[in-house]
C-alpha cells in the first residue's frame, strides 16, 4: 500500500513577519564595517539579527490509494533572522533558523 505525506506551515500573520524583516534589513545603523579593507578573496560584512515569535499551523495530509486524511496541528516557535552587508551593498536576508 503506498502512502504519501505532505506537510504544509501556515502562518497567522505573515504580513507581519515579512514586516520585520524589511525592517531589519533596511533600517540597520551601518557602522563602517563592511568598508574595511581586507586581503583579497575576503568580504568585511556587518550583520544585523532579530527574533520574532512565529504562530501558524501545521497541516499533514496523508494520500493513501483510498482515502486522504488531514490532520492540523498549531505551532509557535522564535525564529531568528540574521542579515548580511557586504562592501556597498544592502543588507540581504541571509539566514534563519527556529529557536524552538
């Protein structure tokens, strides 16, 4: 019998997320780093990180040759944003990882 499972996250609000983000990438104090002169094949890059509190769902479904089933499970976990400036550039969203 073959079975198939998907999972799909759904945020509550994530105009909000993407809001903070933005946030953090476009409004960072730039403090000189990224400018530093290093040796070559070298980037000097400043960083700016933020955590937000995350709530959604999770729905798993389950396809069986019969039947699909979907089961939704909520969720709420920090996750932390980190954005990168490299020399005369912008800051770009560059990492992200729960801290749940």
């Amino acid at each position: 019998m073959k079975q198939e499972m998907n999972v799909k996250a759904h945020l509550n609000e994530p105009g909000v997320l993407v809001t903070i983000v933005e946030t953090l990438a476009s409004q960072h104090v730039d403090k000189g780093y990224s400018k530093m002169r290093v040796p070559r094949q070298w980037s000097a890059v400043e960083t700016s990180s933020i955590q937000a509190f995350v709530l959604g769902n999770f729905n798993v479904t389950k396809d069986t040759e019969e039947t699909e089933e979907t089961i939704t499970i909520p969720f709420s976990g920090s996750f932390l944003f980190t954005c990168f400036k490299e020399k005369n550039g912008l800051f770009n969203l560059v990492w992200s990882a729960s801290l749940s």
